[in-house]
C-alpha cells in the first residue's frame, strides 16, 4: 500500500504545478480540523464549509478537484448538494464522510456519483489513502480528457490541412483504386468523391502519360528512392472543368507506399502492402509562364516571328542537313525602304502597325518549311531550305516585291511601302551563318544604292566593295584629326560689275592612299556614320577665316558660300554652331552664304524653319543650291527664308550657241525677280553659255569659263589678277556689260597653271 501512495504522491507531484484543491463540507468543527490535519502531508489546498448553501456558493465561484462531503448538513442534505453537482456538471470529484451507517445511504451516494463512501469515525484513517485514490483517478480523467480532445483537435487540424491544401492529396489501394481524395480534386479537377473513390487512377491521367505515371501510382517504396517530382498531365472532369489550355492541368507528383506496421517482420517484402499515398501539386500556371519565357526569347514581341535567335539555330540546322543531301539553302536580308519617313511622320505607333502587317503578307510569300524572322527595327530575315537551284529565290522575292505593292491602311492612311531584298546562297556565297547573313546583308545595300524596291544576288565584288568602303569610312573617321581635308575655292562673277563677288568653298580629301577625292565620294558616308558634323565645323572654321584674310587685304565685297548637309538642320545646335565663325573672324554676317540643296525644302517641319529663320535674322545668307532639280512647290519659297537660288548646271548645259535661253531658265528668273530673290547660274562652261544667260537678265555666273576650283593660293591670285585687270563697269560709259571681264578671262590662264 504503501509503494502505491508513494507512486501516486510522485505521478501527482510530478503532473501538477499547483497543489490539488479539497472542499470539506461538514457542520463539526472538530472533524473538520482532523480531515485537514489527516491530509496535511498530501500537498493540498484545503477549503472548509460547515453547511450545503456554502459549499453550493463555494463551488459556484471556484474550482475544486475532490469535495469531502457530510450527509446530514443543518440546511440541506449533502446528497441535495451532490444533486446540485451533477445537475450543473461541475467538475469535481466527490467523497461522503458521514456517520450515517445505512447501506442505502451509501448506495445512494455512489449511485448519483460520489466516488467512495467513508464512514466516520472508524473509517477516517483510511481517508488519506482513499483521497490520494479519487485525485489520482481525477487526474487520470483528467488527463484522458485532454488527450482526448487533443487527438481530436490534432485529427481536425489534419483533415483541415489535407482538405484545405492547394495540393491534389489521395490514396490508392493495393489495386491503384481510389479509396481518399481531398476537396481539391472537385475544385481544381471537377471530380467529387463520389466519383473517384473506388475508381482507377488512370481515370485522371492523359492518355500519353499512364505508362510513365503508372509506376508512381502504384508506388512500393517509402524510402528515399520513393517518386519525386514526377511530371504528369492529369485531365480535367468532362474535358471542360478547368481553364486551362486542352482542359489539363500539368502536376509535380510524389507518391510513397503504405505498409501494415503491424503485421511483423522487419522488410518491407514481409509487411502487407496497403497501397499509395500521394501529393500532386499543380505547376500548370509555371509550366505557362516557363513556356512563355521560351517563347519570348526565341521569338519577336511586336510581330510574334522568330527572333535571330532562333533564325539562326535553324539556318545552322538547315545548313548541315544539305550539305548532308547536296541542296541548297537561301537567305535573304528584307530591309523596308523609308520606314524612317512612317515613323517620323505618324509616330511609332502606326510604325509598329505597319510593321505588324507587312510580317503578316511576308509570311504569306513563305512556303511551308521557310522561316520568316524580324531581325530588328525595319529588317527581316529569310531562310529557304531544299533549294534544287539558286534561282528558286527569286520566286520568292518577286512574291514579296508584289505582296508589297499594295497599300497599307495604317492610321487611316494608305500607305506605300517597299523593300530592298539581299539574297546569299548556299555553297555558292558561304557555308556558315554569318557568312550568309553578312553576305545577303552586303547585297541588300547593293539594291538600296542602285534605287531601292528589287533584290539582288550576292556577288564576290560586292563584298570587295564593302571593305573597301568600310576601309574607306575608318580613314573617314581619322582624316579630321589628320588635317586632311583641304578647301578648294570657285569664284563667282558679276558681270555687270566686272569682277568676283564671292567664292564657293568646295572640300576635298587628301586622302593618303587614293590621292585627291571629290566631295560625293565620302559626303554621304560622312552623313550615314555621323561624321558629317565635325566636317562641317571643320569646313566653316576654315572658310570663314580665309575670307577674313582676304577682306583684309582688301577684298570688302567677297562673300562665302558653304555647302551644308540637310541632315544638320535636324541638328538643334546648327545655328550656335554656324554664328561663332562669323563673330571670331570679325566678319560681317551677310557675306556668309549657307548653301543648302533643293531637298531640304521637302522637310517643312517648323523646327527646320526655325533654324533657318534664325539664321537669317543674325543676317546670315541661305542658297537653294541646283535649284529646279527636285520636286518642290513654288509655296515652299514663300515659307523658307531664302535668300538666293543657283540654277543648276543641268539647265545651263541646254543653252545652245546662238539660240535663245531655255523657258525653264526664263522661268526660274522670273521667280527669283517675283520673289525678289538674289540669282546665280553655275556650272557655266563657254562664253556662248555666259552671254545667252546675260541677255535674260542672269548677272552671276560660276563654271569652269570662268575658273576651276582653286586652290587657296590660287584663288588669291585670281582675285588680285581679275581687280587690276579687269576695268570697272563704271568707268567705261557706254561699254558692253560683261565683254571686258571674259576677254580678260580668255587670257589667264597662265596665271592659274
């Protein structure tokens, strides 16, 4: 007895971190003193009530473990209270001590729950073995209790969790049948309970994956070589449950065998196989955004074709497979012809668009196995496999020149589009990749200078011309460094005044290899690379200063004229460039002469206006050089502010010996007199030339009857020769007008040698 007092005394010492509380209810003082003086050595808190009422109030407000209760109370009955107890569910346990020694009593007693009866006084030295026993009992109920309900909390957290995870949970018996599926399968599959449950497994499964998935589904293992991460295509309820593409999702399924534990043996072989326990987690959406990273990276954003990227895997793989058979494959370089004009003249919007639809009606050209791809901006590349001849490409190069011969409808306009097609064959014109990109890219910019709008066949020259012009474009870059430009000087003649009213500076290149080269052979290269800047500051620095020596040595009337790119007055710094050569040579404004061709008028935007006007408010003089050669509206004079008008060479060159002057000469002079216009013939080549244009009121000329383009030297020597040679026109009264100055121009030119 002992050992088990000493065993419950540990258990409860242990369980507990507060004393148990004991209620005794009793209206014997002295009694109630020996119960509390029998448990002193039990570790209790003891509370006393010497009637029912109190301990009825007692047990309202505090929480008691075990209650020593008397029958005969002086108000109610102890079993009245034991009623109370049971009818309000009051936690406690219950003892009698009474002195009543009837058997019904007691019976009574235990009937409505007390857990032991003790008879006072005999009975009372048991009192502490029977209370550590009921509190013992107590505390097993208690603890019983609390296990219960924590397995019962710990199975609701468990089936929240499996009935609540974003994850497809099931179970599958030792035949692959459904015998769990949690509610994820009705919300992302469509499959209730009732329709799965007894059901084979391949009911979910795509078609082409039940052979790889029937292994993870009927899995025997729980070790680490167990299925993981195994990708499977699980079909949706009725091919219309689910929204994604084909009604399948796409799940990363892990699965591990369920074994009867019980059954003995230390193997799985000598346990009882249950069945699978498996997890598939839906990846469909990562699947989508992996494929659509894929796709983005091998294909164009704007128009959806192959990028480069994947151009060239397939050219590479188009190029091995005909060497493998001996065919032959194409490439071709598209380049759109004044894509630049939609952009800046529609905005990039309407640029995208049509770039959109010109990408639709190339693939129209393509055949099937052809891959059509956007290189970038307004470039598009072609690969044309199986070819049996080299020709075979222009089948397909006339298809596009035709498709794109139709108007596009772009931002309410019909617009006009077309393209310069470079073509590369293979074996003919290279065996690798960038061998045929770089040699259809050299033949495509063969067709953009001869005219745009038609394709060409890569030839060996062409690439000759290409390093050469690509040779030719880093000397471009060093020559102004090198200081080896030079200007040359043609002067240009009043005959009414008898002398040179100006001179136009022409540039030359010294170039250290291929000698002494005229402006249209590096102008527009310098224009294309950027170049053309730093040229043109370098040429008015140089112009400007050399006219301010020679005002100085006396020539006050010269002006200057300077060729500028059109491209600069897209520049918004032109005008601050221009002005500080004027002021640093001390010269006045008006006799610095902007040169400009006729195809600037074309770009009436306000911006170039406004450069020009700005020029000539700071007094500078602007020419529309080879004035009629282009198409412009006569309204355009009106708008720019012009100052004078060259007539072009072209139309000087018509006038015949002895036959009056070309109407369209006569007209260009009536406008410059309308518009009240300074004028100026060049390209002047014979004194027949230079009288016709005299007798239709034509004054300035300029042309190789009067001189080449000189040299600086020379060029003051023709200026000092002609001022003291030629009389002046007033001081001959009645004097032909002009006759001095080309009978002093016949003779010179031992001066000029």
């Amino acid at each position: 007895m002992n050992r088990l007092v000493i065993s419950h005394a540990d258990v409860l010492s242990n369980q507990h971190c507060r004393p148990q509380r004991v209620l005794i209810v009793d209206d014997e003082p002295l009694l109630r003193a020996s119960l509390k003086h029998l448990l002193d050595g039990c570790e209790l808190e003891v509370f006393e009530c010497e009637n029912g009422c109190d301990a009825i109030t007692t047990l309202e407000t505090q929480n008691f473990d075990l209650v020593l209760l008397d029958i005969g109370l002086p108000d109610i009955s102890g079993l009245e209270v034991m009623d109370w107890v049971v009818e309000n569910k009051i936690h406690t346990s219950v003892i009698f001590v009474s002195a009543d020694d009837n058997i019904d009593s007691a019976i009574t007693a235990l009937r409505k729950g007390a857990v032991e009866f003790v008879r006072k006084p005999n009975e009372l030295p048991e009192i502490q073995y029977k209370v550590r026993n009921a509190l013992y009992r107590r505390h097993l109920e208690r603890c019983n209790a609390l296990m219960t309900a924590r397995l019962e909390q710990s199975e609701q957290l468990h089936r929240f969790l499996v009935e609540n995870s974003p994850d497809l949970i099931y179970t599958l018996d030792d035949n692959a049948r459904f015998t769990f599926i949690n509610d994820r399968f009705e919300t992302l599959l469509g499959y209730t309970r009732e329709d799965l449950i007894g059901s084979q497994y391949s009911a979910i499964v795509h078609e082409d994956d039940v052979e790889k998935a029937v292994y993870a589904f009927a899995e025997r293992r729980r070790d680490g070589r167990a299925t993981a991460n195994l990708e499977v295509r699980l079909k949706c309820k009725n091919n219309g449950y689910c929204h994604f593409e084909n009604n399948l999702i796409v799940s990363m399924l892990s699965a591990t065998a369920i074994y009867d534990d019980t059954a003995g043996g230390d193997l799985l072989s000598q346990k009882l196989y249950l069945g699978t326990y498996g997890v598939a987690h839906n990846i469909t959406e990562r699947k989508i955004a992996e494929e659509t990273i894929a796709y983005q990276a091998l294909h164009d954003q704007l128009t959806s074709l192959p990028n480069q990227r994947l151009f060239k895997d397939r050219l590479e793989m188009s190029i091995i497979h005909a060497k493998r058979c001996g065919r032959m494959v194409g490439v071709m370089f598209i380049d759109l012809d004044r894509f630049k004009v939609v952009n800046d003249t529609y905005g990039h919007a309407a640029g995208d668009e049509l770039l959109k639809n010109v990408a639709f009606r190339l693939r129209l050209c393509m055949r099937a196995g052809d891959t059509l791809a956007r290189k970038g901006g307004d470039e598009f590349t072609a690969l044309l496999p199986d070819m049996m001849k080299p020709e075979d490409a222009t089948i397909i190069a006339e298809k596009i020149l035709n498709e794109l011969s139709s108007p596009f409808n772009v931002a309410d306009q019909d617009l006009h589009i077309t393209a310069s097609i470079g073509i590369a064959v293979l074996p003919r014109d290279g065996e690798s990749v960038d061998t045929l990109l770089k040699n259809a890219d050299i033949a495509m910019y063969k067709v953009k200078a001869s005219g745009k709008n038609g394709y060409k066949y890569f030839i060996p020259d062409m690439n000759a011309a290409n390093r050469e012009r690509i040779s030719l474009e880093n000397d471009l870059r060093q020559a102004v460094r090198r200081d080896e430009f030079e200007l040359y000087y043609q002067p240009q003649f009043s005959m009414s005044c008898n002398e040179i009213v100006g001179m136009e500076a022409l540039i030359r290149w010294n170039h250290p290899i291929h000698g002494l080269l005229n402006p249209h052979t590096f102008i527009e290269l310098a224009e294309e690379t950027g170049l053309i800047g730093s040229i043109t500051d370098w040429a008015l620095g140089k112009a400007c200063k050399q006219l301010s020596i020679w005002r100085d040595r006396g020539f006050n009337n010269l002006r200057m004229s300077v060729n500028v790119s059109p491209q600069e007055f897209e520049r918004d710094d032109i005008v601050e460039r221009i002005l500080p050569h004027v002021t640093n040579n001390h010269l006045p404004a008006d006799f610095l002469e902007i040169e400009i061709t006729e195809n600037i008028l074309l770009r009436d935007t306000p911006s170039v206006i406004s450069k020009m006007r700005s020029l000539r408010e700071h007094g500078i003089r602007i020419a529309i050089d080879d004035f009629g050669t282009c198409y412009s509206s006569l309204n355009y004079l009106r708008m720019f502010p012009v100052s004078t008008i060259k007539i072009d060479q072209s139309f000087v060159r018509d006038l015949l010996h002895e036959q009056s002057a070309s109407p369209i000469i006569q007209a260009i002079i009536g406008i410059a007199r309308g518009y009240g216009l300074h004028l100026l013939a060049e390209g002047v080549e014979s004194k027949e030339q230079a009288n016709a244009l005299m007798d239709v009121g034509c004054d300035e000329m300029q042309g190789f009857f009067f001189s080449k383009p000189l040299q600086t030297e020379a060029a003051g020597r023709l200026l000092h020769y002609t001022a003291t040679s030629t009389p002046h026109i007033s001081s001959q009264p009645g004097g032909s007008s002009g006759a001095d100055l080309i009978h002093i121009l016949e003779s010179r030119d031992a001066l000029l040698d």
